[in-house]
C-alpha cells in the first residue's frame, strides 16, 4: 500500500475513533434517560420512556457498527498488499478528464468509511475523496487498471484512469 494512502486511512480511523467517542456519550445519555424515567406513563401522550429506550437502543447500533468499519480501517493499515495494478480498497485512484485534463484523486475504502475528502500534505492542497465501493464513484473505479476509461453519472463527462497507487 502506497505511503500516502497509509496517512489518508490514518486520517479516516482518527475520525472514526471521534465518531465512536460522540456516539458512546450519546449512547450514555440516552441510557441515563432511559433509566431516569418514571415506570408508567401518566397519559396516552406521555412516551418519554419508550422514546428514550428506542434511542439507546439506535445509538448501540450505531456504535457497534462504527467500531466494526474501526477494526476494517485498522487491519487495512496492517496488510501491506500490491494495491497498483487493479483498483481496490487501500488504492489511491488518479482520473483525468479526457477534454479538460482536470485531474481527481479518490482513496478506496471499506463500506461506511467513506464520503470525506482529506488531503496528505495540507500546504500542498492536494485533495483527496474517500469513497467506498457501493459509492457510484467507486463503482466506476473498483476492479478497473490504468488508461481504463470509466463512465459515472456523477462525475459526467469522459474519465480516464490515469494512475493506481
């Protein structure tokens, strides 16, 4: 994996480890509420209790679900495959715009990692997009080699591959 993508994926676990840091507090508040509500409801309109033990129960899911895309991040970091040749998850993707010869990067990423743009050397303001392979973006990506052309609706116009890192 390319040296740049390993400081792009540690950008992204960063972020994650955030996001379940938020998303415990939540969880802690929800279940607080949950345990502080009275046992009966008082009238038909009274569902404090029922509100709060659904939302603790949202905010657990949410929480396994991000630890879960965490450990894929980690272990993504400790592999250290030949990620150059074909498209895949860990690639940084180079595309270049066949009429305007405007260039986009993207970084490949599991499922639910995706969606944020970062960039490896912030004075240099090279912009990076993290997509996922269910993405329309990375699915015109994934699997493909250099000088492939790729067809998105999303990216429109014609776009050629120009380098996988």
């Amino acid at each position: 994996m390319h040296e740049t993508a390993k400081i792009l994926i540690a950008q992204i676990i960063a972020n994650k480890k955030e996001e379940v840091e938020r998303t415990e507090q939540a969880r802690q508040v929800s279940l607080k509420d949950a345990q502080e509500a009275e046992g009966a409801m008082i009238s038909r309109y009274d569902t404090f209790l029922e509100e709060a033990q659904y939302l603790a129960g949202g905010q657990n899911k949410r929480l396994l679900e991000a630890k879960a895309v965490l450990a894929l991040l980690e272990s993504l970091l400790q592999r250290d495959a030949d990620v150059s040749r074909r498209a895949s998850i860990g690639s940084i993707v180079t595309i270049e715009n066949i009429e305007t010869t405007e260039i986009k990067k993207f970084l490949l990423v599991s499922e639910e990692a995706g969606g944020g743009v970062f960039s490896c050397h912030p004075d240099e303001g090279e912009k990076i997009s993290a997509v996922s392979p269910s993405s329309p973006i990375g699915k015109a990506l994934f699997g493909k080699e250099s000088r492939e052309e790729i067809e998105c609706p999303m990216l429109k116009r014609a776009w050629e591959i120009s380098e996988i890192q």
